[in-house]
C-alpha cells in the first residue's frame, strides 16, 4: 500500500433523498420488529415529489400472515412513513410529511425463501440470501473508522443538530459533505479539500446571508477536524450557487444507493448489498455487522493497526463458506490464527445467521438511527449499535496468546 496520497470519502444528511428512503425503510423494519422479533422483512422506499412508495415483502405476527393485513396495520404503516418524514424535517411544498401521497405495496414473502430460510426438523436456520460482506477498522480515529468518512459524518451530524436546534435556522434538510486528506507514512496529516452542500432558506445564495452560511460552515469543520489538519485546506461551499430546492423534491431517492456512505468511505472493500430495508436473518446485513465488529475488536485489542474481513454465505444454508482476515501486515501474530480463533470462540456459534443475531441482539427495533450517518463508527448504547462493542477484545488476546 502507497505510504504517501490523497484519499477522498463523502457523506449524506439525514435529509438526502436516499437517505430519506434508507430512513423509512428501517422504520418500517423497527416496526414489524416490535410486533414480532422473528418478522421477515425486505422493505424498499422510493422517494420524489410529494411521493412516498413502499414495495417489499413481508411476514410478520399479528401483522401479516396468510396473505391479509390485520386491522389497523395499514394504518400504523403510513403513520410510520409520515412520521419519519416529519422528524426529518420536511415540511416543504415539494415535499411534506403531512401532505404527501402515500402507496404501500408491500406484501407477504415467497414461501421459496422461506422454505429456505426457516429452521426445521433438523435443518438449522439458513441464511437470508447469497453473498459476500466486509468489515473493517483502522487505528486513524477514536471510534477505529477511516478519518476522512469520520469528518464527513461529523460535518454533517453537527449541521442536522443545529438545524433541529434551532441554533441554524437557514438550513434545510438535504446536504452532502467531502473530505480529502493527505496520508504520510499511513496517517492523515493535512486536510487538503473540504466540499459541503447544504440545502438552505430563500436568499442564502447571495450577499451577506450567502457569507453567513459559508462562515457558519468554516466554523463547524474548525470544531470537527483538528486545527493541525486545516492549515492548507480549500474549501467548496455551495459550489453550484443555489441549493433551495432539494431532497425527493431535488432528485428522487431510493433505498440502498447509498452503500459506501453507510460502510467505509470507499476505504475498504463492499460486498454489494444494502442493509436498510432489511431484516437481520438478511446476512447483507447482519453479517456485515459482524465482521465490522470482529475487525473492530481485532484492532482494539493491539492485534493490528488495520483489518479487513470477508465472510460469504450461500441462501439456505447456516455455515459461512468462508472467512477471509487480512490486516495489511501489521498482524502481530498472523492473520490464518485470527480466522482460526474466531471460528473456534463458542460465543461466536460458527458465524451462522442464528449465531450472529443472537450474539449481537439483532432482533429488535434498533435499524432507524443506523440509517443515517453511517452504520459504523458510531457509540453503542443500550440496544443501538451493539456491533460496535469491544467486548471481544480480551477473548481474541487470550485465545491467541
């Protein structure tokens, strides 16, 4: 790997149409979750103008079984949707919580998935769908996550607190941010371009109001990013002029599109799936969660500086067909014993979809506030985020000592 370069990650608002999208879908699976902690779920939103669209499917106790939605369920749904929408912020005429159609098209999952999904007789619980997923962690911030998506989201996650505050009342919900560093030896040492995009009220493209929203700006990066880092920083504010119009009245939103923010910046490899939407039997999702947190308990436990992990799964069936860990040769005791370590910790069940979920707490309605910035990198507390725990750390030491 280059020692010396420039590397780029961006971020999303809460307020980006496809976040908008990620938002309600995973409020739709906290939903069915807190009615029935097995609920099969694979929800997708689209987003536009004055238009909220929900296409899926669904099982779900007390809530959809045999084909017919039970009293009242169709009802919560919407409100699910709109009340999201609101705490969003959106009340705009383009697009308001209160005012905007509303279609659900949800319906209930093939019995082929199921079949394969749901443990029985002696077949133990499958896995949601094919496919490979990645976890990673590096020592470059606090929270073991690469810098320049760490800023992004930290840009962005001040601006969203000030907007719902008050404190920035020119702000809309829709924005984007982009950091550049300069790496020497491995570490960011210099913040070479900062990029913010922010919706904003009428007039705050122009004259004194357009200085105060780029100076508020400033200020935000300044208490986001160390001093040390902006000494030779350009910045791009706005850069098109005029951001008034913006989120599903802007550009449409779909759930999913927004993989690379959610994970690593671009930082490490990504398996290609989503995870708003869906439920944790989806090992696109629980499965990237887990080996997030295998390579974050990796490097918090001084076994390297930097990890990667891959597990892949096949629909139907409960083994991983393989884990891959590659910590960039700053392993101190070899990357073939960590994969050996791991598979053979009971807590850990083999990595199989059951495992995992049992494990990490995932049958419960904690997905909404995953579904904006970033899906890592963030405080575990209480039920939320409960793969960014470092409870491992000392077993991976011991069992490796």
């Amino acid at each position: 790997m280059r020692k010396d370069y420039l590397f780029t990650s961006e971020s999303v608002s809460e307020g980006h149409p496809d976040k908008v999208s990620d938002q309600i879908s995973d409020a739709i699976v906290d939903l069915f979750l807190s009615k029935d902690p097995e609920a099969r779920v694979a929800c997708e939103t689209l987003t536009t103008t004055q238009l909220v669209v929900l296409a899926g499917e669904i099982r779900c106790k007390g809530v959809h079984e045999d084909g017919k939605w039970a009293p009242g369920a169709l009802d919560e749904i919407e409100q699910t949707v709109r009340n999201t929408v609101r705490e969003i912020g959106y009340e705009q005429e383009g697009f308001h919580w209160e005012t905007l159609t509303f279609l659900n098209h949800l319906h209930g999952q093939s019995a082929h998935i199921a079949q394969g999904v749901d443990a029985s007789g002696n077949k133990d619980e499958g896995a949601g769908d094919q496919g490979i997923m990645f976890g990673y962690a590096t020592d470059e911030t606090p929270d073991l996550m690469p810098a320049t998506l760490y800023y992004s989201h930290k840009i962005l996650e001040r601006m969203a607190a000030d907007r719902h505050s008050g404190a920035a009342p020119f702000l809309e919900p829709d924005a984007k941010s982009q950091v550049t560093l300069r790496y020497e030896g491995s570490l960011p040492v210099a913040a070479t371009a900062i990029v913010v995009s922010t919706q904003h009220a009428k007039g705050y493209d122009e004259g004194e109001q357009e200085a105060e929203l780029h100076a508020y700006v400033k200020r935000v990066v300044a208490e986001v990013i160390p001093p040390v880092l902006l000494r030779e920083t350009v910045y791009h504010i706005n850069p098109t002029g005029s951001f008034e119009i913006g989120g599903p009245d802007g550009d449409a939103g779909l759930t999913g599109r927004k993989i690379i923010v959610d994970t690593y910046g671009g930082a490490a490899p990504h398996g290609g799936g989503a995870f708003s939407g869906k439920d944790p039997t989806k090992v696109d999702r629980s499965a990237a969660y887990i080996t997030r947190y295998l390579a974050k308990n990796i490097v918090a436990a001084g076994l390297a500086t930097r990890c990667t992990i891959q597990l892949a799964y096949a629909i139907g069936v409960s083994k991983p067909l393989s884990l891959y860990v590659d910590t960039h040769d700053t392993c101190t005791v070899g990357d073939d014993k960590i994969e050996a370590a791991i598979m053979r910790m009971e807590k850990l069940g083999g990595l199989t979809p059951r495992a995992i979920r049992t494990h990490l707490g995932l049958n419960k309605p904690i997905y909404r506030p995953s579904a904006a910035y970033g899906h890592f990198g963030r405080q575990p507390e209480g039920d939320l985020f409960p793969w960014e725990r470092l409870d491992l750390a000392e077993d991976l030491k011991a069992a490796l000592a």
